[in-house]
C-alpha cells in the first residue's frame, strides 16, 4: 500500500524545490487563462453568427499552430542567447495586452489577428519554460517535474472549459477576457519573483557569432541526431494521428453514430483527460530506463490499438477505451522532453526545445487534415482506418529504429 502512493505522491516530491514550485504554479495559472481564452473565443465566434463560428474556431487552431510552428526554433535558441527569466515575464505581459484587447473585437479579421500574435508569445513562452524545468530541478526529480506539469496540463484541459464556462455565464462572454488578463499578471509576478541565476547556466559568448538562422537549423540537427530523441519525435507523429482522430471524430461518432448527446461527449472527453493525467503522473516513476521505449512504444501501441476498435463498441466500453487512450498518449508524448534534457547539453537545450516544439505541432498540423478526410469520407470506420494507419506509422518507426541502434 505505501508502495503504491508513493507511485502517485512522487511527482509532488518536485514542488520541494522552491524555485521550480514557483515556475510550476506560474505556468498553471497560464494554462487555466489559455482555458479562459478558448472558451472566451467559441462563445465569441458564436456572436458573430452560429453558421460562422466553426469556421472561425478552425481557422483560428490554424493560425495557433503555424505561429507555433514558424517562431518555435527562433524563440529556443533566443533562450540559449539572452535572459530566460526576461523571455518568460515578458510573453506573459504581452499576452496579457493582446488578450485585454479580444473584449473589443468587432470583425472576424480582428480575432485572426490578435491569436495569430498571441500564440507567437505563446511559441516563445513554452520551448523557454521546458528548458528551465532541467536547470531548476536535479536528476533525481526531473522526471517527476516534467511529469507533474505534464498532468497539470492534462487536468485543467479537462477542468479549466467547465471552470471558464462558469465565469462565462457569471461575468459575460467578452468580460471573460479580461480575467484571462489578469491570470497572466499573476503568472509573471510569480515569475518575477524567482532567482534569474537560477534560471539558467551562465551565458556562453563566443568568440564567432552565429546568426539566429544558423542556430535555428543546428536545434533540428541536435533533435534528430541523437537516435532517442529521434525516436520519441517519430512515436509523437504516430500519437499525433491517432489523437487528431479523437479531437476531431469523438464527437460525430457520439451524436451521428451512437445518437447520443453532448453530455455524453463530454463525459467521454473526460474520461480521455482522466486517463491522459493519471499517465503523466506515474509514468516517470515506471519507466526509468534512460530509453524510455518501454513507455514510448507501450503508449503509442495503446493509443493505436484502442481507436481501431472504437467503431465497433457501445459507449460504456467507449469510455473505457479513452480513458486507455489517454494513457497511452500521455505514455507516447511524454519521454521526448525529459530525453531532452537528459541528452542535451544545458547551453544547446533552448534551441532543441524550440525545434521540439515546432516539430511537434508539424505532426499535429499534418494529423488533422487526415483526421477530417476519415471523418468526412468514412463515417462509421474512421477510427478503424486513422488506427490503421497508427500501427502501420509504428512500425516504420520501429523498424528505423532498430536499425539506427545496430549502426
């Protein structure tokens, strides 16, 4: 019995470290506003008309995900170059302004706008926070501490929409933002608060200066030059499919195919996160290996055998399969990072992050077209088919792989 809750107490074990506590809480209290301004923005695309408002929100996950994509190597190696603890107060603040100003959007090109320049904050705010984590925390709890913010992640992208819808209806839909703004205050004052020096290693000044470009392209070379991490990035594409299946075919497959309503989505969502966060909780503590391929390809193995057999199943057996399919993305998603950190020289970790970062949200970006071309074309057996093409991803992958280890 002790055996088993200090399983489920260990990552806590990280918020003994001061510093890190403050990082972890600060970051929290971003992830709930990132809630807020989702949410904000649904009840927001609404107004301007119900025929409208998919077409916004979707628009709107593009233009995230490009941001993500275009500055996420440009903001790692900034990192590695200048003041961390400067690059994480002053995204907040910024996303603070951008984020006050959503209230007063009157045209469709406004919102475009203003979250196009609010994830680009975003893409410089992330890949700089992941490469504290290891410089903050020691070995033996940096698992744990990834794992932690991982679930914290999880949970409030399952508990932070109900909380923001609330508020929403307590405050009003465009009002919502404004306490968004305000999570974001917090979160640097708390940044602000924290050691610089402890932050990050001294800054090396060489004597050769390299141009942001030339960095930007040796962060892809370090992320897919170590066989491990290449690996982990390959298992995050495989994830990706079959977690764009899930975001995007769940709810068809609910009310078309099982005739069944929102609540029963929600819940089914639900069961998704809850599954997602117990993984990221225990998973540094089960596999400690300096591989990590047990989780890797466990989870990604899970995750693709799960959606295959979802078409077939009532909903109770439904729910069950996703609180599966929860652990095994989390299982999928969560070794790149700490092989990261674990594999990657501290003064070349920022660039590697941001490449991470930028990569990870390539897959994504590629995942969903495909999701929607099954969902669109195939109703009925589009988890099968997105499952199908999750094994096949898998065991290129695996086979890459162990050639990569015989070389």
């Amino acid at each position: 019995m002790n055996n088993k809750l200090s399983v489920l107490t260990e990552p806590f074990a990280a918020l003994k470290n001061r510093v890190f506590a403050g990082l972890y809480f600060a970051e929290s209290i971003s992830l709930l506003g990132d809630a807020f301004t989702w949410v904000g923005l649904a009840l927001l695309s609404y107004q301007f008309g119900k025929e409208k408002s998919a077409v916004i929100l979707a628009t709107a996950l593009t233009l995230r995900v490009t941001a993500f994509i275009i500055f996420s190597p440009f903001a790692g190696v900034l990192s590695d170059r200048m003041s961390r603890k400067t690059i994480l107060y002053t995204t907040h603040f910024i996303r603070m302004a951008i984020v006050a100003c959503l209230p007063f959007v009157n045209q469709e090109w406004q919102i475009y706008v203003l979250v196009f320049l609010l994830n680009v904050f975003n893409a410089f705010f992330t890949p700089t926070y992941r490469a504290v984590i290891p410089q903050v925390t020691d070995h033996a709890h940096y698992r744990q501490a990834v794992g932690l913010s991982t679930a914290t992640f999880q949970i409030l992208g399952v508990l932070g929409p109900g909380l923001a819808g609330i508020l929403a209806v307590w405050f009003g839909a465009r009002e919502i933002f404004f306490i968004d703004a305000g999570s974001f205050v917090i979160a640097a004052v708390l940044i602000l608060l924290l050691p610089a020096d402890k932050l990050q290693k001294p800054i090396k000044h060489n004597e050769k200066t390299f141009t942001a470009w030339h960095d930007a392209i040796k962060g892809i070379r370090l992320l897919f030059k170590n066989p491990l991490i290449r690996f982990a990035l390959f298992i995050e594409f495989v994830s990706a499919i079959a977690g764009a299946q899930i975001l995007v075919n769940t709810v068809g497959h609910i009310k078309s195919s099982l005739h069944l309503t929102d609540r029963h989505y929600g819940w089914v969502m639900a069961a998704f996160g809850i599954g997602a966060s117990i993984a990221a909780f225990v998973a540094g503590s089960l596999d400690k290996t300096k591989t990590r391929r047990i989780s890797l390809i466990v989870g990604a193995l899970v995750l693709s055998i799960t959606i295959s057999i979802t078409n077939f199943v009532g909903y109770p057996v439904m729910l069950v399969l996703w609180l599966f399919a929860g652990l095994g993305q989390s299982l999928a998603e969560m070794p790149s990072e700490t092989l990261i950190g674990e594999n990657i020289a501290d003064n070349e970790q920022g660039k590697v992050y941001g490449s991470h970062f930028a990569f990870s949200h390539l897959w994504w970006a590629i995942a969903y077209p495909i999701a929607g071309f099954t969902g669109s074309h195939y109703p009925g057996t589009d988890f099968l088919y997105g499952g199908i093409i999750s094994i096949a991803l898998l065991s290129i992958a695996l086979l890459f792989h162990r050639k990569s280890v015989r070389k």
